[in-house]
C-alpha cells in the first residue's frame, strides 16, 4: 500500500511539474488516491504533456525551402504579378536566357536584401565562417559570368560563375563554379553549383556549395532575388542563408544583335544604282584637279 502511495504520490509530482495544477483541480482526493488516479495520472501526462519532452519533433515541412513552393513573382513592362497568372514555362526560361546571354562576361552585383520589398540592406552577404581556429566572416558582393550554355531540353541552362569572396580583409582565390539554372515548373526556379574550391588557407583548399532558389524576376532593370543557402568545408568550413539580389548590369530587353551591313561609300552606291562598273583593263584615269578639269593621258605610239 505504501508503495502504491509513493507511486501515486511520484507520478503527481511529475504531472505537477510538468503540466501544472490543473490535474489536481478537476479531481477529487478519493481518485487521486485509489488505483484510478494513478492510471488517470499517467493517461494525463501522455496527453497533455506532449510538448514537455526534450526529444526532438519532426521540422515542419512548410517550413523547409526545398519542399515549400514560393511563388515566382516576373516583373515586366514596369509591373509585377506571380508568373503563374499569365505565364508558361517556356517564357520564364526565354526571358532568363535572354537575361543572362545580354549579361554574359559581365560583372553582377550581390547584396542582402528583403523578401518583401526586394531592396538591399547590405551591399553583400555575410557568412559565418571558421578559418582554422579563428572565427571571422566571409563575404561575396559580385559574380562575374563567364559564359551560358543553353541546355538541349530548353529547361535549363548552364552557367559559370566567379564569385568574390573575401574573408578577414583578404581576397580568397577561387576556382570558377560550374552551375546550373533550371526551371522545373512556374514556381520552382533553382540556381546551384557542383561546388568549388577557394583557398583560404595554406593546408588545402576548401569546398564552397551554393543553392539559389529563385523567386523574384524583374526583366526590366535586370534583377533576380531569392533565398540562399551557402556551405563551406574543409580547413575553413561554415556558411550562413538568407535573402539575397542579384543586381546585373544590362535588362533582359531589348535584344540587340548586330545583324547591320556595314555602310558603303556614297560613290560605289551610286555606280551600283546606274549600273556602271569598271572594267579591269579600262585606261586609268588620272586626278581630277581643284578646277574639275579632267586631264586625258597620251596615249604613245
């Protein structure tokens, strides 16, 4: 009996602790003392008390970004709507195409900015790294492109990039990154890297990975906002996420080729229109003087 007591009496002190008192407010002391207590006690803390356990629970899937669709909102003709209102697939990969083939062997600019209004608050983005042994940060502010290859399915395209990292006040030597941008549907547009290395340190080079996931296009002042997630490893190995812009140099419109013949002197034009030609073995004229007088040569016998 006096074990049961101690039982009872244990089991409440933990529901107490745990959920409070309010067990004890809607029970009498008969229940609490006899045998059904003790099963409504353990009945109580399994129900109630769920979210008093230190075991870790299952992430939210709305909020993880690979799994959660964010609509894709273009920008064109000075207005904004989501892509998926009045758009296909077919033209947010042209308009992209467009975009980085007028950008191509130019320098964009990165910064932090806001999802909401799309502004820069930082002129680049920070990431918490450790070089070695000693905390500091990194940060990329530009990506010059380098070249674009279209892909055959017309879903994606091939980039390549160089990033600008710095750290602690020094530049990092990074290799070029051999990314890819592509379309899988309206709302899900993703640029990522195969990774690339940089030296920051003189024991190795470490990897940098990089994922882009796209939900801003602003094809008139050439702009593409979206949330990142950037990791680094080896002997300097950290990373960080956020939202960032990225600036380019020239809009996606318009498209300029140089498909114009080169202009021709007014005097061939003119025996092109009338027909004359020169014959190979015509008699050379000479010079007309300042006076228009034409002097014939002599022809000797």
């Amino acid at each position: 009996m006096l074990r049961k007591i101690f039982a009872i009496g244990l089991v409440l002190t933990i529901g107490q602790v745990l959920c409070g008192c309010e067990y004890l407010r809607t029970h009498t002391a008969k229940q609490v003392l006899s045998g059904e207590g003790f099963s409504q006690a353990e009945q109580w803390i399994k129900e109630k008390c769920e979210d008093c356990s230190d075991a870790p629970k299952p992430a939210d899937p709305q909020k993880n970004l690979a799994t959660k669709k964010m609509p894709v909102v273009v920008c064109r003709s000075q207005q904004c709507a989501p892509a998926k209102l009045s758009m296909t697939n077919e033209y947010i990969y042209n308009s992209l195409v467009q975009l980085m083939d007028n950008n191509n062997y130019s320098t964009a600019l990165v910064c932090q900015a806001s999802d909401t209004t799309h502004n820069c608050l930082e002129n680049y983005i920070t990431l918490p790294v450790k070089v070695g042994a000693v905390p500091t940060h990194a940060y990329i502010d530009s990506v010059k492109i380098t070249d674009v290859i279209l892909g055959k399915k017309h879903e994606s395209m091939k980039l390549i990039l160089n990033y600008n990292l710095t750290y602690g006040g020094q530049v990092a030597t990074c290799s070029p990154a051999q990314s890819i941008l592509f379309i899988r549907d309206i709302d899900h547009i993703l640029l990522e890297d195969s990774q690339y290395t940089c030296n920051m340190t003189t024991i190795g080079a470490s990897s940098v990975k990089t994922v882009f996931i796209i939900d801003y296009i602003d094809l008139d002042y050439g702009n593409i906002g979206g949330y990142y997630s950037i990791g680094i490893s080896g002997p300097a190995y950290g990373g960080g996420s956020g939202y960032m812009l990225l600036r380019l140099g020239k809009n996606a419109l318009p498209l300029a080729p140089a498909l114009r013949a080169p202009e021709r002197s007014a005097q061939n034009s003119a025996a092109n229109a009338t027909g004359i030609s020169r014959s190979v073995n015509s008699t050379p004229k000479a010079p007309t003087s300042s006076s228009s007088v034409q002097v014939f040569p002599i022809n000797k016998k």
